[in-house]
C-alpha cells in the first residue's frame, strides 16, 4: 500500500521546541487521519534544526465507500418535514424504510481519494501547529516558528497539490546548509529521502545524532585518557542544534581550575553549550567538548581553539565575580536582600529570610536538628542572591552560597545546609539528608508553599507560575525518605507564628478573632522588648485568623482591645495581607495530599485507598503512607476483600434505616435471646476494639488490620443468619447498634466507603 512523506523545511527550529513538535505533528496526523477513516499502519514523526518530517505507511489509495442511516420524521408527519428529510439525505420517498412508526434513509458515500484528505490534513495542520512562540515573515499571513521555506509532500511517489500562501508541495528538499551540494535533492519516498539526507549531510533522526554525539565525545576523552562529564539535558539540546554533528576536543587554561567546578561546568553548559571532562580521578580536568555542526578541513583544530578563546573570556569573567564575592562577604549581602522584592504581597528577600529563620527554628526538632544553627543557616540562605556570580549565573544559587560559606568560616553543616536548601529541584534530583539541610529545604519549600497560598495565588489547572506543585512534591520527597513526622496544618500554623518577623519599629502585626483584636509591635525605643508575652488570646489568633503587617506609630509596644466583638479589618494603613490560618492550613494540607496521590500512583498505589485514609483528617504524610501500604495488603487480602464488601454492606443498610429517621444511639447490648450469630459478633467486637485502638495508637497499622480481620468470619455469619430488620422493635435497633459498632471500628483505620470495590 502507498506511503505519505511529509517534510515541513524551514529556518532554525529552536532546540528546545523539537521534541514537542514531532510529537504534536505526530497526534495531529493521527487525529485527522483516523477522523477520515484512513487506516494506516505506521506513523513516525522527526524533528530536527532545520525541518519536520512525517511518514505514514501503508495508507490506502482512497477512503472505504460507507454508508450511513439516518433517522427521519415519524410517518404520517407533515409532508414539510418529511419533504425537509428528503432533500437533506438526496433520496425519494420510495427509497426510505419504514421501521418502528418512523422513516429511515441509508444515504451511501463514496470514498474521496486520499490525496485529497492528505492536501486538507496538512494545510489545517500547518496553518494550526501549536508552536509556543511563532511568527510572521514577507508580506504573508502563515504563522511558524520561524520563515517556513519549502513543504515536500508526496503520496504513493506523486507529489500532493498543496499550496499554502504561495508555498507549493513538490518532491524536493534541502540538505545541510554549508556542506556537500547545495542544490535541492529529490525524494518521493522514505528511503530515498533519508538516504538523499545523509548524503547531503544531514542526520534525520534525533536519537541518532545524539548516539552520535556520546560515542564520539566518548572516544574522544578515552583517547586523553579522560572521562565525559554526563549530562543528558545539554546532548538532547546540542542534537537539536545540529543536523551533522561533529564532537571536537578542545583545550582550556589549566589556571581557571581553581574556581568552582560547577562554574566552570554551568559557564560551558548554560552559555557555550560544551560538555564538562573530568580526569579518571574524578576531577575536573583542562579540557571540553564541543559540537561542531561540520566536519572541519583540518581536524577541528582551528574549531576548537576559537572556542577555547570563547571559555577562556566566560571564565574570566567568572574569576572576576568570585575574587570580588569574597571580598564583599555576606554583611552587604544580606544589607542589599532588603531591596529585593520576593513579591510584593509577600515583600522582600530579607523579609522572607526573617520568615525562613523562625520556621527552620520551628521544624528542626521535629528534623533531627539543633534550632539554632537552623536558624543560622536560614540567616544566611538568600545572601547569595545579591552576590556577582548569582547575577551572572543564577543556576548557581545556593551552590554558592555553601562556597562562600565555607570562606567565611561558617560551620561546615550550614554551608552544606546552604548548598542544599533547593534540592530536589526535580524527581531526578537527589534529596537531602543530613537534618540542617533538610530542615532548610523543608523550610524553604513550606514557605512557598503556605505564603503563596496566604495570599491567594494558588495554582489553577496548569497554570502554576510559583512552581507549588514542584516545592510540594519536594516536601512530599524529603518527609518520606526521611520518615520525618511533621503534619501539615502545623507547619502552616509555624508559617504563620513566623510573621513575627515583619515585627519593627513602626510595623505591627494585626489580628482579628471573633472576640478578640489586637496587635503585636515593637517599641522603637526599647526594640528588645518585643511581644507581651502574656498576650495569649493574639498568639492563638494568629494561627486561625487573617493576619494583617500594619504601619502603627503607638509608643506602647503593643496595642490590645478587648472591648470589640466580631472580626474586623485593621484600621491603620496595611502593608501586607494574608488570609486566614485555617482556611490556608486545609487548602495546602489538600494540596499536599493530592500531590502524595500522584506521587503514589506513579508508584503503583492505588488513590482510592489515599483518600480513604486523608478522610480520617490526618495530616502527617509518613502516617498516611504507612496507613495506605497496611491498607492495600490487607484489601488484597481474602479477609480484607470480604470485609470491605461487608462494610458496605452494612453501610448500605444504615443509610437505608437512616433515611426512615434516626438511627439508634448507644452501644449494642448482649440480648439473651439473641441468635448464636449477633453474640459472636459482639465477642469478637468486643475483642477487637481494643487491639484495634491499642495498634492505632502504637502505628501498627498492619496489626489494626489484623485485629479487623477478626471479625470476618463472624460478620459474614452474622448476615448469612441474622435478619437485621427484625419485627422486633428491641431486636432490629440492636442489631442497627452493631452493625453501627462495626462500621465505626473500621472507620478508625480508614474510610471504607472511599474504597472501589
């Protein structure tokens, strides 16, 4: 059967744009082609620096005849509405079927040739691509992602009829820009295209330039006896920068060596694109590679040495930066962080680092760490930020600041605190695990987690400009790993303890409760006497309530009125505002636990079985977790399965007697009449709860479901004997009492209604 080749050659498609496109040319062909009933059986998509390509194998030459029934106007309906159906499907009236009071018509289609189809396909898909950044060009109205020179389309070796603002489809194409002949080449199927390709210079598919790239960078350094530095990321964006790549060894001076190996890496990755080599002892070592997208005249030699000239001025401009940031030190740093803006609903750099400072004091028991070098290492986490080589190379921050740490002479725990308070930056990243550090990583990401939602700038959909979803899952990461047991309403409620730190001398932070309104602040001429500690009534508002940073001017350091009922707003000017504690403490604490369900689905867990253990309330993720895993092996469980169907069946029964009135309140008694069956289920409840309450309390989670598993043999008893709604008033409330005795019990270990199955 026939083929279609498709190649879309244009100017420079941006690296990073590639992969997405082949697989949005990909779908698109496919949607449309199984819209118009086109069987195929293979569909591939490329992409490359210059040009897209899409081939389609075994395409029929046309679209299957086919037929359609429509449903006409009941017989005997006004002759309008039946002369309307006629004209719409083209028939008479002797040609329809009369079929359960009303007409039909089979109206046939024949199948429009696929040339015709493929011409629409690739107008609408060229005229719909959904680049990120497109543009226009000449006197044209065509939008792509950059000036669209040339479309080959062929099907079945017949060029297709396309013409898109005066761009005709033909048979030919384009090889590499500077090598080879430069005229066009001709091609009117695959395999003469591909091969037409490579002989003018050009690696068609992704995967293979980049093999190519890693064997001979590879070579290459084993060549020197050195080894490539890995990095995934920079070869998938140098495969796409080059359509005949070329790697080549360069040299560089051995004297920039003594900065930081991560500069040296991120100057060659972020701005030159050149892979990092180290020697067999793992150090850095004088040396890069660089891709070339030609096969140089003279072995690369003159290639490599004007790239090498390129580094050396990169470095050197980094040696400036370091030599002048150790000079500065971390004093005017931190005196410059008071003039950057994190946001302005939440305020300054310096602000947040107050906020960092209290929190990481906060959470370090819980961590493992002492509080107070946790607040020296949120003390100085930002400093870095107002550093030169932050500046120049902002992927550096933190990295840094553990460097400049160690310079300064601080405790070689903050420094390394410092150098992690961002990781994992992404699922691939590792996660930290001394407790300093993690301690400021989860100070770090609850801050921007719980500040962001304090002021309403929650993610919606996929927007998520603040990356919450990313810090949560970094959250969700450090707990478990760490098993570190720090509930999320209380963490939210530390954030909020935290804004103490807006305190200064004309600031206060305002409180609202329904009986209570006030304001915390400090004297300006005693600003070390700080809050009234006997304040207890605000301390507890600001944990629950909306909080306001006002601007006051009292000479009391702080200002309470009791006499007010009701919340109300501050009267003073506002500087910043945050929504209520308890609203923020249950949307982040939702928040997390979806993400810890996506997190654990990816894992293989069920979600179901998350939310029937969140339905319980709690909030600590490594209680859930250790609650969800109990769960799924006990529901894999005969016991567990056949329970779970009892419960149900159960809840099902009250909700029906519940729906009548109310049901009975108390707890079931021992009836002496009572079949065998009833009492040996109030044993065996009897004998459960207990061990069921005494496992909870101890987290033997997998010990409560064993205590559970107890009652299967008798609950099934129970409903394979027993009639619940007896006509015996006495009878049936007690047996509603058990059965509700039965339900509560399991719903102490997890939700069962939230359960499928």
């Amino acid at each position: 059967m026939p083929q279609l080749l498709l190649e879309l050659l244009s100017e420079e498609i941006p690296a990073r744009m590639q992969p997405g496109a082949a697989r949005d040319l990909e779908r698109m062909a496919r949607e449309r082609l199984t819209a118009a009933e086109l069987p195929f059986e293979r569909l591939r998509a490329f992409a490359g620096p210059r040009r897209l390509t899409l081939v389609v194998d075994e395409l029929p030459a046309a679209q299957a005849d086919r037929s359609e029934e429509r449903k006409g106007p009941r017989v005997g309906a006004p002759e309008a509405a039946l002369a309307g159906f006629l004209r719409s499907t083209g028939l008479a009236q002797d040609q329809l079927t009369e079929r359960d009071g009303a007409w039909f018509a089979t109206v046939a289609h024949a199948g429009r040739p696929t040339p015709e189809i493929v011409a629409e396909m690739v107008e609408a898909i060229v005229r719909g691509f959904p680049w990120p950044k497109s543009m226009l060009w000449g006197e044209g109205r065509l939008r792509w992602v950059r000036p669209l020179h040339r479309i080959l389309c062929v099907f079945d070796r017949k060029v297709v009829p396309i013409n898109i603002d005066g761009i005709v489809a033909s048979d030919l194409s384009d090889g590499h820009r500077f090598m080879g002949e430069r005229t066009p080449f001709r091609a009117r199927d695959f395999d003469e295209y591909r091969e037409a390709l490579a002989g003018h210079f050009v690696v068609l598919d992704a995967d293979e330039r980049q093999s190519r790239i890693h064997s001979g960078a590879e070579a290459l350094c084993h060549a020197h006896d050195l080894e490539l530095v890995e990095d995934e990321g920079l070869l998938e964006e140098v495969g796409g920068l080059t359509e005949w790549p070329v790697p080549l060894l360069g040299t560089m001076d051995p004297s920039f060596l003594q900065l930081p190996p991560e500069v040296i890496r991120t100057s060659m990755r972020t701005h030159l694109r050149y892979f990092a080599v180290r020697d067999r002892a793992g150090a850095m070592a004088p040396r890069f590679v660089v891709v070339a997208n030609i096969e140089p005249a003279d072995g690369g030699a003159l290639v490599a040495a004007g790239n090498a000239r390129v580094l050396s001025a990169r470095l050197k401009d980094a040696q400036f930066f370091w030599d002048a940031d150790r000079r500065a030190g971390f004093d005017a740093w931190l005196e410059k962080l008071k003039g950057v803006t994190f946001h302005a609903k939440l305020g300054t750099m310096a602000e947040r680092v107050g906020r960092l400072e209290l929190i990481s004091e906060a959470i370090a028991p819980a961590v493992g760490a002492e509080p107070k070098r946790a607040r020296e290492a949120a003390h100085f986490a930002k400093a870095d930020l107002a550093s030169g080589m932050v500046g120049e190379f902002p992927e550096l921050q933190g990295v840094m600041g553990a460097y400049y740490a160690r310079e300064a002479g601080l405790a070689r725990g903050v420094a390394e605190a410092i150098g992690a308070q961002y990781k994992p930056a992404g699922p691939s990243d590792e996660v930290p695990t001394p407790p300093l550090a993690m301690t400021l990583a989860l100070a770090d990401k609850l801050d921007t987690l719980t500040g962001f939602f304090a002021i309403g700038e929650k993610p919606t959909g996929s927007r998520d400009p603040y990356a919450l979803r990313r810090a949560a899952l970094g959250v969700i990461r450090i707990v478990l790993k760490s098993e570190v047991r720090l509930p999320i309403r209380k963490a939210v409620q530390d954030w909020y303890r935290s804004l103490k730190a807006y305190l200064a001398p004309g600031r206060g932070v305002y409180v609202s409760a329904p009986r209570t309104t006030g304001w915390l602040g400090i004297d300006p001429d005693e600003p070390d006497l700080g809050i009234d500690p006997y304040l207890e009534e605000i301390e507890a508002a600001l944990i629950t309530e909306a909080v306001w940073v006002i601007e006051v001017d009292e000479d009391r350091p702080v200002y309470f009125d009791r006499t007010v009922v009701g919340r109300r707003p501050p009267t003073q000017p506002v500087i910043y505002s945050f929504r209520a504690a308890r609203d923020v403490a249950e949307e982040v604490t939702a928040f997390m636990v979806e993400r810890l369900k996506v997190s654990l689905r990816e894992q293989g867990a069920r979600h179901d079985l998350v939310d029937a253990v969140f339905a319980l309330g709690d909030d600590d993720l490594v209680r859930i977790v250790r609650r969800v895993e109990a769960l799924e092996r006990f529901l894999g469980t005969d016991d567990g399965a056949n329970l779970l169907a009892a419960y149900k069946r159960a809840s099902n029964i009250l909700a029906a007697e519940a729906k009548k009135g109310e049901l009975p309140a108390g707890a079931p008694a021992a009836l002496a009449a009572a079949p065998r069956e009833e009492q040996a289920l109030l044993k065996a409840l009897t004998a459960a709860e207990p061990k069921v309450e005494a496992a909870l309390e101890a987290e033997d989670f997998a010990a409560a479901m064993r205590a559970l598993a107890a009652l299967r043999a008798p609950v099934d008893a129970f409903f394979e004997k027993v009639l619940v709604n007896s006509e015996v008033a006495a009878e049936r409330a007690n047996r509603l009492k058990l059965l509700s005795a039965v339900r509560a019990l399991m719903g102490q270990v997890a939700d069962f209604s939230q359960v499928s199955g």
